[in-house]
C-alpha cells in the first residue's frame, strides 16, 4: 500500500473554519452541505490564481515564498533529526522556496549546503529575494555535484509548472542520489512530474515526502504520481479558503464531510418499505457475484433486497440468506413484471451475469424503467461493439456505471489522458455517473464534477470487491441517495472499511465490517 498520509500545517497563524459550499462548485450537492477545509484539489493554473488573489489582496510574493520555504523547513524539523543537507534549488519560484529553507535550517545549526544551475546574480523576481536570505556557497548544479556526506536531499528544483523532459545533467545527479538511498523531501511536487497531469518525466525522483501549499494538486491524488510524492504534507501559507472558493474547482478529494448530510439513516418512522428496496439481478454463470452485491446492499441499509434469477439459478440463490428475497423470470415478460413495482427503486446488473445471447436485451429491458441503477461487469462486455446502445438510456440523475480500467476500455476506447480526464470525459460521453475503479478511484459527473479517493489500500485487490461496491451504491440509492453521493459514500466506505479490518481482506470481510465503519463515522455526528 502506498503510504500516503496527510498532515495539515498552518504556518499562517490562521486556521480556516468549515463554509457553505457554492451550489455552482458542487451541483450535485444540497446547499446546506458543508465542505470542511482542505477538500478541494487543484491544478497548477488555479493554485496560480490564488497566489495572484492573495498578492492582489496585500500579501507580496517574497511573503509567500517566505511562508512556503518555512514550512518546508518546519516540516523537515518534524520528521528528521538534524543532519547534513543538501538544498538543490531550480531557478524558479521552486528553487526560491529551496533558499528559504536552507536559510531555515541553516539558521537552526543544520550543516546545509546549497546547490543551482544559476549565479545569484543571475535570478530573477521572487527567486532573487529569497537568495538573498541564503548566505553560504552555491554551488553548481550537474552531474558532477559532490553528495559527499549529505543524508538528506531537498528537491526544489522544479515545481507545479513543470511538464516536459528533465536535463541529463539532472538525471544522472538523481541517479547518485536514488543509488545512495538518501533521504528526499520534495517542494511541492518531486521535480521531473506534471503537477496537472500526473505525468512523470524519465529520471524523476521519488520523494519519501513532499510539503504542498494550500491545497493538493492532481498529481498528488493519482497514481503513479501519488506514489513518487510519498508521504504528503499541506502548508497553510496565508491563502484564504474564501480565495480557494472563488477558483470554483470541480474537483474534490472524497471525504464523509462531503455526502455525510445526504447519508440515509433509520428515522423512528421508518419501515423496510421506506428503506427502499434493492434489486439485483442474479446472473448463471458466477452466482457468488450477485449474493455479495446482494448481502452489501443490505448492509448499506436497503429495506428490502432481492434477487431477480432465472429458473435454473433459482436454487441456488434462495439458499445464500434467508433475508434475501428471490424472484424468478423466465421470459422477459417475467421480468418486467418484477419491475413494474414501483417499490423496488434500485437495481443492480452486472456482477456474474454472464454472456448470454440475450443479455443486451435484458439489459435494456431492465433500464427501461425509471429506475436507478449500478451498470457493472459483464454489462460492458455486452456493449462493447456498441456502447452508444448503453448510452442512450443513461442519465446522471439515475445511473452510476463501475468500471474497471480493463471494462473502461471496453466502452470507453480511444478516450485518453490521465484517469481524473478519462473518468470526466466517459462521464459526458454516457451522460451517466462514473466510477473508474481502483487504488486512485475516480467519481465523475457529466457535468466535469469530480471527486478522487484516496483511502483504499491495497488489500482491497482482491476477487468481489468490485461487486461488493456495487451492492453498496445500489443499497444507498434504493434510500434515496443521488447517485453521485451513494457513489462516492460507497467508494469512500469500502476503503475505510478495508483499512479497519487490514491483512487477510476478503470480499466477505468488506460486508462483515461494514457495520463498524458506519458507526464509528457516526458517532461523532
């Protein structure tokens, strides 16, 4: 698992409080939502504009780079004992930040030296000033430069503006550096990766931890860009959460705060009917599929849940549990049939279903009514040469499409960029809610709103976990969820979930445990 964690510093003075959210930064979100702090992700251009904001506002440039390299070094006190540094700083706004902490650290008895392309006399605007603080020698920075007995390297050579090719001269220094094993702590992005995209130049180095400023970027949040940056900590460096506000990013990091208002729970009045009823319909081939969906739908509190089966399956399914319901078709007059009770709100096709000559019809008989419903698995196999079939019965008020990379592509070829641009195109593309599944899932709106998860670990690798998540959003839904929120509630609940019960994770374990996620997220409340 990639270890990722986050710690919030504010070397401002100023913690922000919770705000209103803007309906227009979140449309699928009730106004009387509240977006806690540090949830919003944002590109190089939007972090830009706030930096021009809060200049515009009174603070200067120097300010914020003094604010930023202090943090850095404030960071490094936190989490290294002192030893011998080396500073290589770019010559940018990001080799700026580098000479404040070599100042810094310097200043606190740390044996510092510093290292850039360019004389001091040489930079220019912020980067100059900030030169100005570091005192000692600059070395040149190539190939040839001495690690001699350096244990710790700052990489502040290029920032979040960066996109191309790195230097040789530089690739060949990071390959001393990665061949010693030494300590790296990167400024905002390890130099060599597109803080926009997440793409990762040839010879980049990884970080064992980067300090950001503000709020995460893109490249923080996938992979395999989220894996270079190691540990990540977010500076508060005097930017306003009114400033992030005005960027109206349309990207968010998953969190409870987001849907939690929108999260449905038992009222004294209600009844399994009021609870919605999930329907999930039961495949011949991997039958195992549709009874975890089934059994996760229930746990994610769906009043009624039943199994829609064909004959030869009937069986089998009615001995899973005795609290599920079965129902058989034979025809798909049968089927509709158990669909035209407007009770049974939510539906689930996909996991197990199976090839079958009549699957497309199934399908399309199943989204004929006016249902929600989680469109998983097999269904994008029956599509796959013809997805505009699919498409055309979606919309993003009822369906949520859970695709891995390999079923993405299925429906989805010839979409490309990076998975947060994929999911967001797809979403358009199906006019539906997408879930681009896996360590870095992604949850996409046709609208371009998106939301990226962070906390799944690696055991989450394993056979049904896919089909659990369907289980759950469908479960969420039949309450009453916006698919949007049921997907993100769904995501988010299965990764902490997996992190609670940890090794030895399977399917099973996601739905056993679920219940002490759902309590421990509501206890505070």
């Amino acid at each position: 698992m990639v270890e990722h964690l986050v710690v919030v510093q504010d070397v401002a003075g100023s913690i922000p409080v919770d705000r209103p959210i803007p309906s227009l930064l979140f449309p699928f979100m009730a106004q009387s939502a509240i977006l806690r702090l540090m949830f919003e992700i944002l590109t190089p251009a939007e972090m830009k504009k706030a930096d021009a904001a809060t200049i515009a506002a009174g603070a200067s440039g120097i300010q914020l780079m003094t604010q930023a390299g202090a943090a850095v070094a404030s960071a490094v006190k936190e989490r290294v004992e002192p030893c011998p540094v080396l500073v290589l700083c770019g010559p940018g706004n990001n080799g700026g930040d580098g000479f404040i902490v070599a100042a810094r650290l310097k200043a606190d008895g740390w044996n510092v030296r510093v290292a850039c392309p360019l004389k001091k006399a040489a930079l220019k605007g912020d980067a100059a000033l900030a030169a100005k603080e570091w005192t000692g020698e600059i070395e040149s920075l190539n190939s040839n430069l001495a690690l001699k007995d350096a244990a710790l390297i700052v990489d502040a050579v290029y920032g979040a503006s960066f996109a191309g090719a790195l230097d040789p001269e530089l690739v060949t220094l990071f390959d001393k550096i990665r061949t010693k094993k030494l300590l790296v702590v990167a400024i905002d992005v390890p130099s060599g990766m597109d803080a926009a995209s997440g793409t990762i130049a040839g010879g980049a180095l990884k970080a064992n931890f980067t300090v950001t400023f503000c709020r995460k970027k893109i490249a923080h949040m996938l992979m395999p860009s989220k894996a270079y940056c190691g540990k990540l900590v977010v500076s508060l460096i005097g930017i306003t959460d009114q400033t992030v506000a005005e960027l109206k990013s349309s990207v968010f990091e998953n969190d409870s705060a987001l849907w939690l208002k929108n999260f449905p729970l038992p009222s004294p009045e209600s009844h399994k009917y009021s609870r919605g009823h999930a329907v999930i319909f039961g495949g011949a081939q991997r039958t195992g599929a549709a009874c975890l969906a089934a059994y996760a739908a229930q746990r994610a509190g769906a009043g009624l849940v039943s199994i829609t089966s064909q004959p030869k399956t009937v069986a089998t399914y009615a001995q899973y549990r005795a609290s599920v319901m079965i129902d058989e078709w034979a025809t798909l007059d049968d089927l509709k049939t158990v669909l035209r009770d407007e009770r049974r709100n939510a539906v689930c096709i996909g996991p197990g279903a199976g090839m079958t000559d009549d699957m497309k019809e199934t399908i399309q008989a199943v989204l004929s009514f006016d249902k929600c419903a989680v469109i998983d698995a097999d269904v994008f196999s029956a599509f796959k040469e013809t997805p505009k079939e699919l498409f055309a019965k979606l919309s993003p008020n009822k369906h949520v499409l859970t695709p891995h990379e390999g079923e993405f592509a299925r429906v989805f070829e010839g979409i490309e960029g990076n998975k947060l641009e994929r999911a967001r195109k797809a979403a358009k593309l199906a006019n539906a809610v997408i879930v681009l599944k896996g360590a870095d899932t992604v949850i996409a709106a046709p609208d371009g709103t998106a939301i990226i998860n962070a906390n799944a670990p690696a055991t989450l690798a394993t056979a049904g976990s896919g089909d659990v998540l369907a289980g759950l959003i469908t479960g969420l839904m039949a309450q009453g969820m916006s698919p949007f929120m049921a997907a993100a509630a769904g995501v988010w609940l299965q990764g902490e979930t997996a992190q609670i019960f940890g090794l030895g994770l399977t399917a099973e374990d996601i739905i056993h445990h679920l219940p002490q996620s759902l309590n421990r997220l509501f206890a505070a409340r």
